[in-house]
C-alpha cells in the first residue's frame, strides 16, 4: 500500500512538471490532471491551497503584460454584460431547480458559480447559506466539469463563430465558470484574448461582494465579505507595467513564467476531477448547470457577436 502511494506521489511530481513544458497546451495539463487521479487514485495533502495559491500568482504575473488603457476598455465592455448576464442566470436558477426540484442551497450554489466565477463564487456563497460538506462537493464537482468541458471546446467553438479576439476573450470571460479555464481556454485563442477574458473576469469577481451581502440578508447571517486580494495585486501589476518602462525588458519573461503556472494550476485542478466522485452526484443538478451554461453561453455569444 505504502509503495503504491509513493509511486503515486512520484508519478504526480513528474506529471506537475512535464504540464509546464512549452509545448504542452493548457487543456493537456488538466487532461494530465484528470489521468492521474483516475489511474493512480492518489490524494495529494493540501492540494486545494497549493492550487489557489499558483493561480493567484500567475494571474497577477499576467498583470505585467497587460496596459490600463486596454484594461479599462475591456473592463468597461464587460461590466454591463456581467450585470445582465448575473442577473439572468440567478432568476434562471431558482426558477428551475423549483421546476426540477432540486435542493435549494444546491440550486443557489450552481447559480452562483454559473453566474460569477465558479469555484470562488461557491466557496464565498457557502459559509453565508450554511451548505454541507456534501452540497459544496456537488456543486463544486459540477462546476469543474463543465469547467474542463469549456476549457476543450470554448477555442474551436470561437474559431467556429470567426470570433475577433476581443470579442472571444469577454465571450470566455461571462460563459465559463472559474478564472482557471477562462484564461486556460483564452491563451490557446491567442494573447489579446487572454488580456481581455482575464481582466473582464477578475472585474466580474468583484460581483461576489454584493452576492454574498445578499445572501446574508436572505439568511439573516452577519458575515465579513473578504476582498480578493490578489485581484488588487493584478491591478498594481498592471499600473507598474502601464506606468514603469524599463520594465519593459523583464515583463516578456514574467508572462511566459505566469503562463506556466497556469498549466500547471489547470494540471492541480484536473486532479480533482475523479470519476468517482463525479457518479455520486446524480443527474437533476448536472442538468440544472448543464441548462444554466448553456443560457448564458448562447445569450453572451448573441450579445459579442450583435454589439462588439
């Protein structure tokens, strides 16, 4: 038993580190991921801290690539699509999982990860609507797949539509679930969409502060609403970069390291995409996220393709 985990943990540092290879592409790392825990079924301690951790960071290496005039455009661009779009897919949500009679937390749950960013929306929505442990793991599983799902799919589809590279990264910013695979599936569309789907979807972020304020008002619950603070830290990386030109030189190599890290955060999350665990969550809530998805990526892709 003992030998099958250590080659497991073996097999995992290998993999970790062949997912930061150039040539491997952001959705191969979460294939890596998704490999390894199904073949070798090995759990790696602190795992979920170690993979927020490496995202926030690369997100913030991005920052110094990315000039605030193009940042404020995008941002502005987003920000009605984001109020709509989160508006839409929350009355979407109760309305449906009261018609497929799905537990409520579960509902609000799904909701807010479909309508905000994923995993992040459901871990800050969580504590405020006392959720189990089992309703956030059935929440959180759907939204990894479906995540996983978009990261493959979301650049052929762009490609599919001729979408500009504007118009792809606030596509990819509003229709997929976490940060992770949004900027995963924009750095295969290319560099100005990876700028603009990161910076529209750090500003969509912001909305889960007057979420979870709400949440508490529903529930009745004081809760202290904890900013992000690495969205600040994205922020200060792009005025330094805006506003600092001799770091011109060393911001080419910041951003091919911070997209390194990303393979390899997309690699962290694939290994919690087991298929056992994926079995034990049944079918009202996968089709409640799957119905919630596909209302928000054909509204958006109307949206991108009628204005932008």
């Amino acid at each position: 038993m003992g030998n099958n985990r250590n080659l497991g943990k073996t097999v995992f540092f290998i993999l970790a580190v062949i997912s930061l290879l150039p040539f491997i592409s952001a959705p191969v790392a979460l294939l890596l991921g998704v490999f390894f825990i199904n073949i070798f079924q090995t759990k790696i301690e602190r795992l979920p801290k170690y993979t927020k951790k490496v995202l926030q960071y690369s997100i913030v290496g991005l920052g110094f690539s990315i000039n605030l005039g193009m940042a404020i455009e995008a941002g502005s661009k987003g920000f009605l699509f984001s109020v709509f779009t989160i508006i839409l897919v929350f009355a979407a949500g109760i309305m449906l999982g009261k018609i497929l009679n799905i537990d409520r937390k579960i509902t609000q749950l799904i909701s807010a990860g479909t309508a905000i960013c994923g995993g992040s929306a459901i871990a800050a929505v969580s504590p405020t609507i006392n959720s189990t442990n089992s309703q956030n793991s059935i929440a959180l599983g759907i939204v990894f797949l479906l995540n996983a799902f978009a990261l493959l799919i979301f650049p052929y589809l762009g490609m599919y539509f001729g979408l500009s590279q504007q118009q792809f990264g606030i596509w990819a910013a509003i229709a997929i679930h976490d940060t992770s695979s949004v900027v995963g599936a924009a750095s295969k569309f290319g560099d100005e969409a990876l700028h603009i789907a990161t910076t529209v979807k750090l500003a969509r972020a912001l909305f889960i502060i007057p979420v979870v304020i709400l949440f508490s008002i529903v529930y009745k619950k004081e809760t202290k609403v904890r900013f992000p603070l690495f969205i600040a830290f994205f922020i200060l990386a792009i005025l330094l970069n805006t506003y600092l030109p001799f770091l011109k030189n060393i911001t080419p190599y910041i951003a091919e390291i911070s997209k390194a890290g990303l393979k390899l955060a997309l690699f962290l999350i694939g290994t919690g995409l087991s298929i056992l665990n994926l079995k034990s969550i049944g079918p009202k809530p996968f089709l409640l996220a799957i119905l919630l998805w596909i209302l928000i990526s054909s509204v958006s892709l109307f949206a991108v393709l009628k204005f932008l």
